[in-house]
C-alpha cells in the first residue's frame, strides 16, 4: 500500500519536473507575456466558478514580495479525498498535470480551453505557491515550493465563509521578468469583467507606498465593453445593440454600435479568449448582419430590386462590434491555432443575431434608417475609392519607377541591407541626407503633419502627397494588397524631434503602419530613432544624454563645475549633420526602439489609436494624464 502511494508520487513529480524542464511548452513563453499568463490561468478557475453562478468577486492583489494573490468567493476547492489518487481533491488540482477542473461538471469553462494548462502549471514554475480553501466550515491551507508539497493539506480554525485564495511566486530561475505589470494586468481583468457580466474583479497594486485599486463591475457585460469602446467617437445612435441566446450547446452574446468613423473594429471571444484569427463564430455574426440589413434595406425602400446588395464592408464601415460565444469543445485551427472551427457555433451565431437583430429593427426603424444610410454612403465612397486606385495603379504601370521625387534613395539595392528614415521637416530632412550613410540609407522627408487616417476616408488618404510618397517608396502596397516580399527596405525609421509636436508627428505615422500595413510591425520592421535630449561639454569633450538620468549621470561621472556647458537640443534641425550621424544615425552608436505588437491585445491597440487620435477631448485627455510620464519625458 505504502509502495504504491510513493510510486504513484514520483510520477505525478516527474510531471511538474517535465514543466519546468520545458516550460515554453506549457505556457508559450517565459517572457513577460508568459509571466502574466499565470495570474490569467489561476483567475480563470475562479471565472468559472462566476459562470457557473457561484462566485460574485474576485481579488487580485500585487504584493510587495513579488508575488500575486488570487482570491474568490466561491464554493472553495474541494478538500475530500479524491478516490484515483488518494489525495485531497485541492492536492491533486496543484500537483497533477491537467487536473484542473475535472471533477465537478457540466457548464461553460474559460479554463481549460486554448490556453488552459491548469494551476498545476503555474505550481511547478513558481519558487512556492499556497492555497487557502474555505469550505464546509473550517480553513485549510497548504503550500508548495517548485510545485513540490511542503506538508499535508492543514485543517485550520473553523470559518463561516466559502472561497478560495492562491498565493504564487513566480521563480526567477524559469522567467526572465518577474516583475508584474499593473497596467497589462488590469487591460486582461476589464476585458474579464465586460466579457462576464454581474462579476466584480479588483486589481490592487499593493507594492508602492501608496497602495492603488482598480474595480471592474458591468452589469450590461459586451454592451458596456462596446460602450467603452466607442467612448471616443461619435456614435451614429444611442443604443446598442445586444442579442444573447442559447442554440446546440452553444451560448452566444453579441453587441454593436456604428460611429461615425471609417473603421472597422469587430472582436471575437471565445470562452473569454480572443480570437485574433475569427473563425466561425465571427463569420457567423458578419453573414447575419449582412442578410439582416440588406433585408431589412429592401423591405423599406432603400435599396431597389435592381441596385446590387449592400457589401459586409459597407455595413462594417464605423461598426464596433463584439460576439463572445461559451462552447464546451471548442476545435482551434488556423496557423496560430486561433481560429474557431466549430461549425455549429456559425450556425448559433447566425441565427441567434438573424433573429434577434430582425425584431430589434422592427421596434427602432430609426436606427436601422441611420445603419443603411450610412452604408450606402460606404458603398459609394468605395466605388469611388477603387476607380481612383485602379486609375493609380495604370499609372504606375506606365510609370514603373515613380519613386517620390523628395526620396534620397540608398544605392545598394538588396532590401536585407536598407533602411529608410522618415524625417520630420524639411531642414531635419536635408541634414538626414547630409549626414547618412548613401549606400544603405534612404531619407524621406515629411512636410509638416501628416494626414490622420483615423478622421478620413480612403479616397482622401490615397491622394495624400506624404502618404502616396510612403507607399511607394515601401513598395509594399497597402491593406489586401500588402506584400511585405516587396518591401525596399529592411528597416523603416521614424524620426522626429523630441517634443510634443514629434511624438504627435510620430503616432500619426504608426497609426497609419498600423491601419494599413500592420504586417510592418508585426515582422519588426518599424522603429523609432532616438534623438539625444542633452549635449554637455567640458575641457573640449562632449557627451550626449537620451534621458535626464543620463543627463544625471554624466554631471556626476565629470563633476558640476562652471566650466561645463550643457545644451538643451529642441530639435533635430540644432544638430549639424555630423552630430545627427553621431548620435541617431550611426548604426554603432544610435539607439533604436523597435516597434512591436501582439495580436492577443489588438483590441486594445486599436483602441488606443482611437482615443489618441479620434475625436472626443476628454478620454484622450484623460489617456495622456495617465501616461502622463510619457509626455512629461517627451516634453520638458
Ligand atoms: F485552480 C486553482 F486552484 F488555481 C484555483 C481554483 C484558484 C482559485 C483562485 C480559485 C479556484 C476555484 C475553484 N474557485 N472555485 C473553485 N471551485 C471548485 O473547484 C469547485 C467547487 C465545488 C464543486 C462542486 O461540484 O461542488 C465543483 C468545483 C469545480
């Protein structure tokens, strides 16, 4: 008997060893992102504690130590014995792979699913985690170092509450960052909490001397996310809109709204994971909405029987839209193994919002009026837009080499070995061109602010001259027709002056990459110069500072004296060329950020670009006095 029971130990131990040996395997990476990932993989047990309609709130709390608590008011994990390995039910949660969640039954899970590795995962790579069960009237506790037990599970004082908490230190020797991040953590658990409705989630910060909490609690659940979403456009209409319903196994919710921008932003969740690649579930929700509205466009007038349908996109232009489905196996295809397959998550999705979208138009004609007017507006300004471009591209199918005139192109013309820097200004432009390195450096000069494309229709981008002189000198083309094997150069280098009006400058640039070539950035091949802040000068030697640390630095490295000279730069034009090659330009010495994203928070980019560059004041206003940090360094 006691043979066996050791046995059986070694081989649950090689298990949690298998993790640690490979942790990539388990959780993706263990980069910052994987780090984080285990706070979402032990959050989300306690989700599906909420689903299944036994947990209203959950704690997470950074603690000064390094580690993060996870605490809920839910029925408690299970303490009895479990039969199979003879241990408590909680026990065997910890130290058995891919234990999580298989007693019980029944219901929608979040965990478990596309990322789903189970607590004992997050118990193997962490230096020690403890669990605390309230349940059938008493405490227990129990801890685990490297995902090894540390003592029996321990029956402590009685208690009249139920819930569980678990304690975890990430270790040190498996991550290569260990230090959580409160804002990347709250975006994950507000989009938990919109994406769970009635479920109150709390982030505590309680690592600087003033401890910081966030609270998340929407009653209206997708609505109020939509809601959120649009709260910097301009909404063509006070509702939104919001079907649910059940069909074959399948849960489905959806929400949408238009506004009076020209973008599409439309995302899917499956089981509260976003599904960056689609799938069935949001070809489901397109195809409903396109039938629903042609439909309803015919039955009223606005189309006649002979004009052709309304396109998707059409109807797409300006919508904010989510669909969250709950499916108990869903099937991941795809290259990133993102894409939903599940065929009848399609067939819910679309008859669910067919049905429910026909009623909602028929108790508000006028929303529906304002839905179709402003697709047939789309659907103009398309056709206009592709007669404009089919017109472009004969023209420089005549024209084959109509690189922009004000383009200082490289002369080594193998892409591997280029870079082009796009320059703010002209006289920045000219000094770029002075100093660069003519075999592998390109300059591009800028005039003043380039258009915003998040204000403006495609028509009106295409003739704009700073925009055409991108897309050629890229050569990539744009949107659908993108071709990053065309692309001149290996790096694209924004560079601008380092105040307000450069970072301004700056994100109008990223916006548009990120609107109409987001492959650039996803490949990593979009960076940002750093121009020096400060030139200091002593006895004939010079020294320059990209931050005011190192500005702090240097004065202490040489001494405070009269005879230092220190000049504030405003601008890359108060550099001569030499200096600009020196210290932005020079491949040896310069520093440059690399631009990069992550699909997994694309709702959030998108997101991001719309309040900084759409229309309302106050949410941006409101973005930038958080990121207040970031202006202020940009800006003194
Ligand atoms: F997985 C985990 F250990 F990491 C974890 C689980 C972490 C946290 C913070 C919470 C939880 C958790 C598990 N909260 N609530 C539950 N519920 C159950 O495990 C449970 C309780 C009762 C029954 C039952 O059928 O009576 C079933 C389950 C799954």
């Amino acid at each position: 008997m006691s043979n066996g029971y050791s046995a059986e130990n070694i081989q649950i131990l090689e298990g949690l060893e298998a993790v640690r040996r490979r942790p990539g395997m388990y959780i993706g990476t263990t980069s910052s992102k994987g780090l984080h990932h285990l706070v979402y993989e032990i959050v989300d047990n306690s989700v599906d504690e909420a689903l299944a309609g036994y947990c209203s709130h959950i704690q997470v709390v950074l603690n000064k130590d390094g580690s993060v608590t996870v605490t809920d008011d839910g029925r408690g994990i299970p303490v009895g014995i479990q039969e199979k390995a003879q241990k408590p039910a909680v026990e065997v949660v910890f130290t058995i792979l891919h234990a999580g969640g298989k007693f019980g039954g029944g219901g929608y899970k979040v965990s478990g699913g596309l990322h789903g590795v189970g607590a004992s995962v997050v118990n193997a790579l962490s230096t020690w985690l403890e669990v605390t069960v309230d349940v059938d009237g008493y405490r227990y506790f129990q801890r685990y170092e490297r995902g090894k037990v540390m003592c029996p599970l321990e029956k402590l004082s009685s208690i009249d509450r139920r819930g569980t908490s678990v304690r975890f230190l990430p270790d040190p020797e498996i991550f290569e960052e260990t230090v959580f991040s409160f804002d990347y953590l709250k975006m994950r658990l507000r989009e938990i909490a919109f994406l769970t409705k009635g479920l109150r989630i709390s982030l505590t910060d309680d690592r600087p001397e003033e401890p910081v909490t966030e609270s998340f609690h929407y009653e209206g659940g997708i609505s109020e996310y939509v809601k959120y979403l649009n709260r910097s456009m301009t909404p063509l209409y006070d509702n939104i809109i919001y079907m649910e319903g059940e069909k074959n196994g399948v849960l489905v919710e959806a929400a949408f709204q238009h506004n009076d921008s020209y973008n599409e932003n439309v995302y899917s969740f499956v089981n509260n994971i976003t599904t960056p690649e689609g799938g069935t579930h949001l070809s489901g929700l397109k195809s409903a909405l396109t039938k629903t509205f042609n439909d309803y466009a015919r039955k009223n007038k606005m189309l006649k029987d002979s004009d052709d349908p309304i396109s998707g996109e059409d109807i797409r232009e300006g919508l904010t839209a989510i669909v969250s489905i709950k499916i108990s196996e869903p099937q991941f295809g795809g290259q990133t193994k993102q894409k939903l397959g599940n065929s009848e998550a399609r067939v819910a999705v679309e008859s669910i919002v067919n049905e429910k979208l026909g009623i909602f138009l028929e108790q508000n004609p006028d929303v529906g009026k304002i839905i179709v007017e402003k697709s047939i507006v789309a659907q103009r300004a398309r056709n206009a837009a592709r007669k404009a471009r089919e017109l472009a591209h004969r023209k420089s199918a005549l024209d084959t080499m109509a690189l922009p005139g004000k383009l200082a192109d490289c002369t080594d013309k193998n892409p591997e070995n280029c870079e082009i820097y796009i320059v703010e200004g002209d006289s920045a432009g000219g000094s770029a061109k002075e100093a660069r390195a003519r075999a592998t450096q390109a300059i591009l000069p800028l005039r003043g602010k380039i258009l915003n494309v998040e204000k403006a229709r495609l028509d009106r981008i295409l003739t704009n001259n700073e925009i055409k002189a991108m897309i050629t000198a890229f050569g990539t083309g744009i949107h659908e027709d993108f071709d990053i094997s065309k692309l001149r150069y290996n790096k694209i280098i924004i560079m601008t002056d380092a105040d307000v009006d450069g970072a301004h400058i700056s994100t109008l640039l990223l916006t548009f990459f990120y609107r109409f070539m987001p492959d650039l950035i996803r490949e990593g091949h979009v960076y940002l110069a750093k121009p020096p802040l400060y030139k200091v000068e002593k006895n004939k030697k010079e020294w320059y500072a990209y931050s005011d640390d190192e500005l702090n630095r240097i004065m202490l490295e040489i001494g405070r004296d009269q005879n230092n000279k220190v000049q504030r730069y405003k601008g890359l034009g108060e550099m001569d060329p030499e200096q600009l090659w020196e210290t932005t330009m020079d491949p040896g010495k310069r520093i440059l950020m690399k631009v990069m994203m992550d699909d997994d928070d694309k709702l959030n980019i998108d997101n991001t670009f719309s309040v900084l560059m759409g229309d309302q004041v106050e949410p941006r206003r409101e973005f930038i006095e958080k990121n207040a940090k970031f202006v202020t360094n940009l800006d003194i």
